[in-house]
C-alpha cells in the first residue's frame, strides 16, 4: 500500500480539497453550483455524482493518453464524458428510478461541468491511471463539499429545512421569522461561493494576488 | 507511432465514435425492459398518491390492481370506447392532447375506496421550465376532490418545484370543480391574498407563480375535457 499512497499522489488528493479547490480557486463549475445548491440533497448527489464520473473519465483518457491524436483531443475527452454520463443515466433509470427521477436534468448538466474537462485536459492527459483516479476523485470531493456547505446555508435560510426536514421551529415562525426568498434565488449561491472564497483566502495568505 | 497524422485523426475517429455508438446502444437495448418497466410503475405510484394511498415498502402494483377497479377510455362526449383494463393505461395522453377535442381519446381511472367510487383524471400541462403533470381524484360526486398528485421535469428546486410536495398537494382536498349553478369553473390558484371570483382557490406558491398558475391552466383544460362525462 506504501506505494500506492505515495506522498505525491496524497498531495493530488488533498490539494483540491482546499488549496487548489476547483470552485474557490479555479472558480470553474459555478454555473452547476448555481443551479443544484438550492436544496441539499440534490447538492449531495450531484457532488457524488461528478466525483465518480470526474475519477472514471480521467482513468480511461489517462489510459488512452499515448493514443490521443492531439488535435482532436477536446472532441475524444467530450465524447469519454457524454458516453460516461448517459451510460450512468441510464442505469439510474434501470436500477434506481426514483433517484434518477428526482435528479432530471442534473444528470445531464454533468456534461457542461467544466471542472471535467478541466481534469482531463490538465491532469489526465499527461499523468498515469491511479494518480488520475486519485486527482478525479480530490477534484470531484473538493467540488462536492464547497456544493454541500453552499446548499446548507441556502436550504436552511430560504426555506428552514435541511435535507427537506423542518429545522427551524414553527414557534420561530410564529414569532414573526419569515424564510429568506434570496436563499433560494441563484444570485444567492454565487454571493455565498463568494463568502466562502473570501473566508478561504484569508486564511491562506499565499493564495492572494498582490 | 506518429499520431499527429491526418489518416491516423480520421480512423481514430471513426474508431472510436464506432465503439461508443455500439456501446451506447448496446447499454439501452440492455436495459429497455427494465426502465419500461419501472415508468409503468412509477405511473401506478402516481395514480396511487392521487388517492392518497401509502405505497412506501408495499407492492405498488398489486395495490394498484386492488384499488382501481375499471380503465375507462371515452371522449369529450362521455361516449365509452373501451372498459378492458389496460387500453387507458397504455394511452398516450400527450398524443391524444395533440389532437382536435373532439378526436382525443381520454383515459379515466375508475377506483374503489372503502366502499366509495373515485373518478381519477389525468393531467399534463406546462410550467415554467418543461412540463407538468399530475392526476386528480374526484369523489363519487364528480364534484370534490378527493386527493391530488402533481410532478414536474425541470422546475426550480424550491419554488415551482414546491408543487410536488404532499402540502401543496394536500390544498385541493374538498375543493369544488363545479360552482353552485353547475357551471365547470376547475380551480384556481392564486397568490395569496387574492380572491378568484366565483371558484374554489388554493393558495399557489410564493415565488412559483408561473409554475402555480400553470397547475391552474393544467386543470381547467384537462379537467375540461371530461365535462360531459363528470356532468351526467
């Protein structure tokens, strides 16, 4: 297992989760954090989903890597991607119906994540299987927890619940609290991404521009 | 090898889009009995909460095969053109929408509630983002409504997409669809505060109301179309 864990491979996998994070430092894959942060449990699954298709896309082009005529290497990594994700799709409508119900157009909006090519382009296309399999899945959790914390406050203030349970006491409500609208407006999630970025830089001075 | 050549791009190419598309083929062929299986089913689920029936952890089919009694499928003039069960459920409810009123086959679920005769219809319309769907129960009056089910495609998580939780559904419950002249008036959805003159009205969705006055427009159509068969 020593080898397998090397120090560099645990940097791959770390690094995302905070100093390289895909959404707080490469700021890509917002426009997902927009649209599925409204409510937490899709949050949660679209997170994992695109961790699972980020780690196995990047095995299979980091696999083809040598292959890969280079002018035509934007279309194979799309064409990695899309075949992964409709693959996944229709499993999800064969084993597991209600999910993929619940999830409609998510699944497809994994396509569009830009953090998956990004992934391809910039790791999985120069490195070998296991490292991409450990960077796809730093990226995609790195992805997912800035997804969750960003849901968590959206779902708690715009409608007082979390994972679609009531939290916030009805006394509360009672006594005049009335649920945030902005909460759940996607103007709120770049706000909140931006909070996050801002908490983030400054506890990690080197990450900011002179 | 030098993979930088045109002949190279080109097979590697067709290559690969050969491999994926036999693939991609081979997974959905696969898997078609399944997923076709699974809609039938998540379509008796659908027709089963309408009637406010508890499916979790049961067989859904069989409860299904147990509370509705008859598949009707009639037109706009109440005119019976089929009792086998099966016919309505096998319809293609947004073919027949497509069609001149007058031409449209229309579906009706007839079930059997502790002893009572509920009239299930059901509903396709549009929201905000895609589609909308649902069924309605009425009671044995054709009048009040019994219980309702709603679902969407795409609508915004939190607001329109409120219109599939249980208590916006639970609104309609007891709601008239004919006024006291036994006029078809459906029921509104209004933001609340307002009043619908001469109708029954359920509060819609703050913020959804695109996707609340969608379910209005949704029931008011299609209820419509069955006027001729609730009046008699």
């Amino acid at each position: 297992m020593s080898k397998l864990i090397s120090d560099k491979t645990k940097a791959v996998f770390l690094g995302p989760l905070s100093k390289n994070n895909p959404i707080t430092v490469q700021v890509l894959g917002i426009c997902s954090a927009l649209a599925v942060t409204a409510k937490l449990e899709p949050a949660l699954v679209m997170g994992l989903s695109v961790t699972i298709i980020v780690a196995f896309s990047n095995v299979i082009i980091s696999l083809l890597r040598n292959t890969i005529p280079n002018r035509i290497r934007i279309i194979v990594q799309l064409v990695v991607v899309a075949a992964l994700v409709t693959i996944v799709s229709e499993i999800l409508k064969a084993f597991a119906y209600d999910v993929s119900v619940q999830l409609s157009v998510y699944i497809g909006l994994i396509i569009t994540n830009c953090i998956l090519m990004g992934r391809l382009e910039a790791f999985a296309m120069g490195n070998k299987p296991w490292e991409s399999f450990v960077d796809g899945l730093g990226n995609g959790f790195g992805y997912a927890w800035i997804l969750v914390v960003v849901a968590f406050f959206r779902e708690l203030f715009g409608s007082g619940s979390l994972f679609g349970f009531q939290v916030i006491p009805q006394a509360l409500y009672d006594a005049g609290y009335v649920n945030n609208g902005l909460m759940i407006l996607p103007p709120m999630a770049l706000i909140l991404v931006a909070c996050i970025i801002w908490v983030h830089r400054s506890r990690n001075k080197e990450l900011q521009e002179k | 090898m030098n993979t930088n050549k045109n002949s190279y791009t080109l097979i590697y190419a067709t290559v690969m889009v050969i491999i994926v598309a036999l693939m991609l083929a081979l997974v959905s062929s696969s898997l078609k009995g399944i997923q076709t299986a699974n809609v039938e089913l998540d379509k008796k689920k659908q027709i089963l909460s309408s009637l406010n029936v508890n499916f979790e952890g049961q067989d859904a089919a069989a409860l299904y095969d147990k509370y509705i009694v008859k598949e009707l499928v009639i037109n706009s003039n109440a005119e019976v053109l089929s009792e086998v069960k099966g016919d309505a459920f096998k319809l293609d409810y947004i073919k027949e929408l497509a069609k001149p009123i007058q031409e449209r086959k229309l579906p009706l679920y007839i079930a059997q509630i502790e002893g009572e005769t509920k009239y299930i219809i059901p509903l396709r319309g549009a929201g905000l983002w895609g589609p909308i769907w649902g069924y309605i129960a009425l009671n044995e009056d054709k009048n009040t409504v019994y219980g309702s089910f709603y679902s969407h495609a795409s609508e915004t998580p939190g607001l329109g997409a409120e219109i599939a939780q249980t208590s916006f559904q639970q609104k309609f419950v007891g709601k008239s669809i004919f006024n006291d002249k036994e006029e078809f008036v459906s029921i509104a959805v209004m933001k609340s505060g307002q009043i619908a003159e001469n109708q029954d009205q359920v509060d819609g969705i703050s913020g959804g109301t695109i996707t609340s006055k969608g379910v209005e427009k949704m029931l008011l159509s299609c209820i419509g179309q069955y006027e001729a068969y609730l009046k008699n």
